[in-house]
C-alpha cells in the first residue's frame, strides 16, 4: 500500500490509467481524485468489489481495473478515492467485514497514520538528531580514487579531514564517510582496503569536528572499525543485506541507520532490465521487509532511515518520479533520505560533467524538500545549504 497525497490532474490521470480503469470511469473519478488517495496493489477481485461499492455508498469511489467487476481478471490494483472523512468511514465499514477486509482496514488506518508523522528523533551513543522542523544537510567526504564525482579528489587524510570541517562551517548537519565507490559498475572493495581508507579519516575527522559523522558501507567489519572511532550513523546502500553481520552488529550498537533501495550490486544495478511494474509499490514493498528484518535483528524502528537509492538500478525517468512521488513512502513512518548531488540523470538532462550539474542538483534537492525529504545527502554544502534552507522556508 501507498498513500498518493496532492496529486496534480496529469499524475491523477497516469494513477487511473496504470489500473486500467475503464475511460468513461476515468472522466468520473478524475475530479474526485484531491483529499486522499490510497493505493492497493494485487487484491482479489471479490475483495475490490467490496470496496467499491461500500466507498460508492459513502460519496466516493474506488478505481479498479476493467475486467474485476466481472472477475474476469484473478486480482486487480485499486485507487480508494474520497475525502478523509469518507476513507475513515470506509474503514469502520470493512472492520466488521470477511475476506480479509479487517486486516485491510488496520493496513490503512496504519498507513494513514503513519503519513500522519512528520517528526522523528534519532538516537546515537553521543547526542540526539531532531528532524522535521527542517531539512538537514548530509556533506559526502569520499575517499575512493574511483568515485562517479569525486574520486581521488583527497590526497591525503588531512585534505579529507579539512574538507569536511569546511562543510562543517559551510552548515553540514552531518558528514558521510566512504571507502567503496558504489558508482554503477564499480567492483567490491575488501575489507582491509576499505579499512586502510575510512578508519584514519573517520578518527581524525570525530576528533576535531562537532557534528555526527556516518559511514557509508555495506560490511560490519568496516561499520564496527568506524564506530570504535567515534562515528554515529550507519550508511548501508545493502540496506543490511549484503553482510550477516551488519543488521546483529548495529543493534548492538546502537546508533541509527540508513536502509537505501538498489536492486543487484552496484556492478550490475544498472545493467539489464530497469523495469518496474509498480515503482513505488515495489519500494514500498522493499522498505517493509527491510525494516521489519532489522526490527527482527534489534534495531529500534524509531533509529531507521530510509533512502529511495536515487540512480541505484533506476532510469533517469525513474529518478525524476521518485523525487516527485516522495510523499508516497511517508507511508512507511519513517525519515526519509534523499541523495540526487550530481548523478548521472541529471548530466543527462543539463549536459556537464559531474561538477559541472550545481543547478540541476539544486533543483532536485529543492524537489525533494518540497516532497517531504528529511535529510539531503550532498556534495556542495555551501551552495545546497542556502538552496535547502530557501526550499525549507517555501514549505513552510
């Protein structure tokens, strides 16, 4: 499930037509699509009639393919439409109902209030990190020779660590460290590398500056490493998956993670078929089982981010959606991360190489604030800061 929330007429008309509703069905629904828009994807036809009909009775309606009606189709996606008052209502009526209905309407009321949320409190071994009455800043400090942007653009460990105190000043709110390029069709990194590489920085680095420092790896060995050197969050583009150890590992920590989406590694992300049938369902669908798999493992729900993986085994198109559509993954009742600083789908629009794409950038970013993005991972702290704190004051 997915809430849909301020739909323009265009994105209204695309949700109708991906259920393939009927055209005459679609010209009635269309203007009814503003308030509260739920999506329900794979139901039984019997169960989406139900639906239907009981949200008729209320004033509103629920879109659903042609062919369910008659049950001619084994499942059908759906669009609950109708004001908040109608959807409410519309749960107290399938509470008392069969065919898993009950179970349906506590997925909804839950997803309502979970979409609900806006602040959030992280917690990590040394302090606090509010968000919600504002758009943090994730600097990005990379020392990789192979990174996408830049890579080798540290010499040393002292250039890196001077760098970071400078986004620090510029107004970075947290910085990220990283070892392994996951740039597309980068290889992995061993461990030993990957340690020679983050630890020197990250204990120099903790050591000077004043605001939480996070490491951007998928292996517990180099998480752990990080952590005895005083860094605070956990970055995993795996989002805990490639390493067993990770998810035990940063229970026993303690300290807030970041779960991102990526299909494959990031070798093959973007090799192959890009295609998704539902993108934000099966994003919805991943974070779920994600999250419940590090809740499983220890990790406090209230210390998980969530991050789309913008450019991670996704088309340009893709990415713009994801940007767009943001407000769908409040559902999830979690933070949310977005990291769009210079990445390929931009040049692909603006021209330029990867520094060369400051406003493409900047307009994303602002895009993702006004969807709803709690933190933005970036690689121009300065400029991005003055362009977070514009799109923060638009918001409101």
């Amino acid at each position: 499930m997915r809430l849909i929330r301020n739909l323009s007429k265009d994105d209204a008309l695309r949700e109708l037509q991906r259920v393939d509703a009927d055209p005459h069905g679609i010209a009635a629904m269309l203007p009814k699509m503003e308030h509260c828009v739920i999506a329900v994807e794979g139901l039984r036809c019997k169960v989406a009639n139900i639906m239907k009909q009981e949200m008729l009775s209320l004033g509103g309606d629920v879109a659903v393919a042609r062919d369910s009606v008659a049950c001619a189709v084994e499942s059908t996606d759906a669009l609950v439409i109708g004001t908040r008052k109608q959807v409410e209502r519309l749960l107290e009526k399938l509470a008392s109902q069969p065919f898993g209905l009950q179970d349906i309407a506590r997925g909804m009321q839950l997803l309502l209030e979970r979409s609900e949320r806006t602040d959030f409190v992280l917690a990590t071994p040394r302090r606090t990190i509010a968000l919600g009455d504002r758009t943090l800043v994730m600097g990005i400090i990379n020392m990789t020779p192979d990174s996408f942007s830049d890579g080798g653009k540290y010499g040393s460990v002292d250039e890196a660590v001077e760098a970071a105190l400078h986004m620090e000043e510029e107004g970075a709110d947290l910085i990220d460290v990283g070892g392994e390029s996951t740039r597309p069709g980068a290889g992995s990194l061993s461990v030993d590398d990957e340690l020679s590489r983050v630890v020197p920085l990250v204990r120099a680095l903790t050591a000077r500056s004043g605001i939480p420092v996070s490491v951007d790896t998928t292996k517990k060995a180099v998480a752990e490493a990080a952590l005895g050197e005083g860094a605070e969050l956990i970055n995993d583009v795996s989002a805990l998956r490639f390493d067993p150890g990770m998810a035990p590992f940063a229970a026993s920590s303690g300290v807030p993670v970041i779960l991102m989406h990526m299909r494959g590694t990031p070798e093959t992300m973007q090799k192959g078929d890009l295609e998704y049938e539902s993108l934000q369902g099966e994003l919805v669908n991943f974070f779920e089982e994600r999250k419940e798999a590090a809740v499983q493992a220890g990790i406090d729900e209230e210390n998980i981010i969530l991050d789309p993986g913008i450019g991670f085994g996704k088309t340009g198109s893709d990415n713009c959606t994801l940007i767009r559509t943001l407000g769908d993954f409040k559902c999830l009742g979690r933070p949310l991360l977005v990291g769009p600083s210079r990445k390929s789908f931009i040049g692909n629009i603006t021209g330029g190489a990867p520094e060369e794409r400051l406003e493409g950038t900047a307009a994303a970013v602002t895009a993702a604030v006004l969807a709803g993005a709690h933190i933005v991972r970036v690689h121009d702290v300065g400029f991005m800061k003055r362009v977070v704190d514009m799109a923060d004051a638009i918001a409101g």
